[in-house]
C-alpha cells in the first residue's frame, strides 16, 4: 500500500500527547456550544469560590490551595489572576509560580508552613470545605443551575 499523504491535520505517530493540549480545551467527545456554556458556567462558580475564598482565614486558604492539583490552581490564575492569587495566600508571584508544578503538597509540608502539626492540616482544610458548603447553600449559584 502507498503511504498516507501528508497534511496539515495529521500527528506525528511518535508523539501521542501532541493533541492534549487542544483535547483538553475543547473535548472532541461534546459539541463546542455546550462546552462553551459549560465554560462560562464554570468561570461564575469560579468567581464565586473566589469571593467566598478570600474570606476565610490565612491558614485555611494556604491549607486549601497547597492540597490542590497545580491545574487547578492554574484554572485559578487564569480566572483571577496571579497577582490576586498569590496575595491571598501572601506569597510573591514568583513563589506562586515555583509551587504550581509542586502541588498538592504533602501535608507535612503544607502544616510546616502554617506552623500546626501534620495531624491538624486535614481539620484545617475540612473546616473551610465546610463553610464554602454552607454558604453555596445559602446563595443562588443552585438556583441560576435551574
């Protein structure tokens, strides 16, 4: 058999990941326009964690960032900023930066840090799971979903 024409559309065969990037963006699984609403769907909750996020304490909001994935924290970054980011957990942009590829921390790393034992840093993080909880409860973010 003759070998396949080359074009603008093909992958090199060595490299499977080459079209992550574009997958992740925009799944070729869903249709654009639903994902596009999802994404417009997803920056509203986004800026609301935010807004709720900035009131809880220093120690919680370092205990909920650090257990995170590095995306996401980046989906973060993207939505808010770095420079907001990284004052609420008051660490410099290039700290923040540093630690992206780094996380989740361990938790004996993340109770170092807010200065607490290793054992308390799950309580930490638990509590202000729960107060971002109870205050979706009490918000529209249900409602607007109806």
């Amino acid at each position: 058999s003759s070998p396949e024409p080359l074009s603008i559309d093909s992958q090199p065969a060595s490299d499977e990941d080459s079209d992550a990037p574009v997958n992740w963006l925009i799944s070729p699984e869903a249709d654009v326009e639903s994902q596009v609403i999802d994404g417009e769907w997803f920056n509203h909750v986004l800026k609301w964690f935010w807004e709720e996020f900035i009131e809880l304490s220093l120690k919680q909001r370092k205990a909920l960032l650090y257990g995170m994935s590095g995306d996401q924290i980046m989906a973060m970054v993207v939505s808010v900023g770095m420079k907001e980011v990284s004052e609420s957990l008051e660490i410099q942009r290039e700290q923040l930066a540093s630690l992206i590829n780094r996380l989740p921390l361990p938790d004996v790393e993340i109770a170092e840090e807010l200065q607490i034992t290793p054992r308390a840093v799950p309580s930490v993080r638990f509590k202000a799971w729960g107060r971002i909880r109870r205050r979706v409860k009490k918000s529209s973010l249900i409602e607007d979903d109806l």
